[in-house]
C-alpha cells in the first residue's frame, strides 16, 4: 500500500453493484465522511462491484485506496475458456473454478483497470489460493504456484499497472497441522526469491471474537499479526461480524427496526390469499398449501435468521413460484408489491432476531470481562475496538447503508 494515510476502517463492497442506486449513494457517503479504503474482487457480484467503484470515483475528488483480488473463474470469468484453461486450473465445481496462473491473473488484471476506470491499481490479491487444496496436496507445488504468480504481479509492478500486491487466504489463521493452511513465512520467502526488494506488501484474513486464529501463536512466540508485522507487512480483517461457529452462523452486530406484527401478519395472509385466488383463476392443478415449498415459507417466513436467509428464500424460491403461478404475462408493479411488502416485513423479523441474540451475546462477554462496558458505544464499535487492540491494521466491514456509514464515521476520521 501506498504511503498515503490510510483509514482504519474499509468498505468492503462483497455484495455492492452498479445497479443499485442505494449502493452508489453509499458508497459516495464513505468517501464524503473520509474513508480511504475500498476493498473489492473481480468476482463480487459478477464484477458490478468493480463498475459501481470505478463510475464513482471517476468524476470524484477523492482518491482511496483500492484493493481489488483475482483468483475465482465464475460468472462471466466462465466464458472465455482462453483465458483460464491452463495445466493448473483447480475445477472445483461445474460453476466454480480457481486459478492463480499468471496467464488468468493478466486477463483479470485487465478487466479490473477496465471495470475500475484506472490506469493502476493500488493492492492487487491473491484471492483464496488455498483452493489448491481442494482437488491437490503439494504444499511445494502451492507455494511454487504462488512463486509464479508473485513473479508476474513484479513485473506489473515494473509496468507501472499496480503498486503493490499481497495474499487474501481464509487459511492463513489455520493451526500448525492443517493440511490446508498457508504459512505466511513460506509466502514471504516466495516473494523473497522473485525479489530481495520485492512489492509484497498486504495480507487478508478472517477476525472475530469467534474466530481468533490469527492470535494463535503459530509462529514459535508469535502470531499471525506479530509475524505479518517483523515482515513489514499491513493486516487487513474481513469478516469482523460475520463469525462461523460450531453452532452456525453468528453476525455481531445490533440493529435498529420497527416492526408492527398485526400488519406483518396481515400481510401474510393477504399474499396467501392472493396466491390462492390466482391458482384457480389460471385453473392450476396444484394445491398451493400442500407444496412443499410454501409449506416451509409459512413456517418459516416470520423466523429466517438472517438478511442473507431472506434473500435466499424469498429470490430462490418464493418469487420464482409466485412468477411461476401468474404465468408467461408476469406480474405488473402494483400486482408485485405486496409480495416485497413481505419481504420487507421478513427482513425487519430476521434483523430483530439478530438483534436479540447480539445483546445476549455482548452482555454475557461483558460478564466475563471479555468485552469493556461501553454502553455508549454499539457493538459494532467495541469490537472493531476490541481487533484493533490485538493489533490489526485496518478492519473491512460491509456497509450497504447511510446510517451504518455515520455509525463508523470515527474510524475513517481518526487516521493511523
């Protein structure tokens, strides 16, 4: 990275697209309250997500710094076979492949400058290398792959198209014996052998008060963090509220809503109904109580966990169905809106439940000392205290709304 100052906390845009208007305000808001950092990946959202941050910062006066990462072939990286088939394509899946061959690395190169509107790029990743694992065992070919890519990014160093490079792993927190692990000191000698004076510069990886690997001491004495810092290098976090435990998924953080449950039911029964009288019109031979599907949406609809559940259910499945049922007219706007009227309404129930579990959860680590009692700060805040207390550079955190911007604005302010 560059040595320009840096805000402590990034925007991460995983699933922000130019065609949301809501997200291009968003994303103006951060820059106008002096966030300096933008994390991206050719793969986010199709690469909409590369679009959005090049259209914004085009015409604007604000110049952060961007750090975008190569590595997924999915979407439209699928189309042209030419670009990525090569002897070390790893095939993960019909719709997912990975590559860090320097021929793939190139071609996306190219597509992020074009996406970005830029003639180069600030931090250019390795994204998840570790996908090796899944269909190989190597740890030497791994680390020559990763040689091989580090060769080409310092000749695009040399080429002026970016500045610096570095590695995004979710493995860099695994313990000694993980089979799937990247060691960041193996990384670093890679980069070492291309060059002595190399541009290796930014490692990413995942923190949370549930998954705390990198504060393991995997390194003799040391940790990730205390390790990445003897080598020089920045530490970025991703995932600082979005923690995978052995109980499932757990988002860290507290939400504001207002949810009026006569009407949200209300509502319910309205859709049902209006499904039901539908059927008939179009003289359907189902029984629309009896799918299975909408069996589970009616028990289910008011109790999905999360926003990301609801989206699921509701854009998978519920909404296809509902197309489904008008049949080959589709639905008119006005004919729609109480289906997203109860989306609306699933989404306000799932932030609540969020919300529920997030209070119990910081109450009980304010019982074990765990976390500080700071009630005038979210909990949002106190852990992005809490990560950079152990020693972190920056913090990514996705924020797709104005009124998450304003909450964090103080980290963007207050440079290190």
């Amino acid at each position: 990275m560059t040595n320009k100052k840096i805000s402590p906390v990034g925007l991460g845009t995983y699933r922000m697209s130019v065609k949301s208007k809501s997200h291009e305000k968003v994303l103006q808001e951060a820059l106008k309250s002096n966030c300096t950092l933008i994390d991206t990946s050719s793969n986010y959202t199709n690469g909409d997500s590369e679009l959005l941050i090049g259209k914004v910062l085009e015409n604007s006066p604000y110049k952060p710094e961007v750090i975008t990462k190569a590595g997924y072939i999915q979407g439209l990286a699928l189309e042209d076979k030419s670009k990525y088939q090569n002897d070390e394509l790893v095939d993960i899946q019909e719709n997912l492949k990975h590559s860090i061959h320097p021929d793939f690395l190139a071609h996306q190169l190219e597509q992020s400058l074009g996406r970005l509107r830029c003639d180069k790029i600030d931090v250019f990743l390795l994204h998840n290398p570790e996908y090796y694992f899944e269909k190989n065992e190597d740890t030497d070919v791994y680390y020559r792959r990763i040689k091989n890519a580090f060769e080409f990014l310092e000749e695009m160093v040399k080429k002026g198209k970016i500045k610096s490079y570095g590695i995004s792993s979710n493995t860099f927190v695994q313990n000694l014996d993980s089979a799937k692990r990247t060691d960041l000191t193996r990384v670093c000698d890679a980069a070492n052998e291309v060059s002595s004076k190399n541009s290796f510069r930014v490692i990413q990886f995942p923190l949370n008060l549930f998954e705390k690997g990198a504060l393991n001491q995997n390194y003799g004495k040391t940790n990730l963090i205390e390790k990445a810092k003897d080598y020089g290098l920045l530490t970025i976090a991703n995932r600082p509220f979005n923690a995978f435990t052995s109980s499932g998924f757990f988002r860290l953080a507290e939400y504001e809503y207002e949810i009026d449950e006569k009407k949200a039911h209300a509502k319910f029964e309205e859709c049902i109904n209006i499904l039901t009288k539908k059927v008939k019109e179009n003289n359907l031979t189902i029984e629309l109580l009896s799918l299975p599907i909408i069996k589970q949406f009616i028990d289910t609809w008011d109790e999905l966990p999360t926003p990301d559940a609801c989206q699921q259910v509701y854009f998978q499945h519920f909404f296809p169905l509902v197309a489904q049922i008008w049949g080959k007219n589709g639905l008119t706007p006005k004919e729609s809106t109480p289906f997203y009227q109860l989306y609306e309404f699933s989404e306000k129930f799932s932030r609540r439940s969020m919300d529920q579990k997030a209070k119990i959860l910081r109450r009980k680590l304010e019982e074990k000392n765990e976390l500080p009692i700071r009630p005038e700060l979210s909990l949002t805040q106190l852990c992005i205290e809490q990560y950079f207390d152990w020693g972190v550079d920056h913090v990514l955190v996705g924020m797709k709304n104005i009124p998450y911007i304003h909450q964090l604005k103080g980290y963007f302010n207050e440079q290190k």
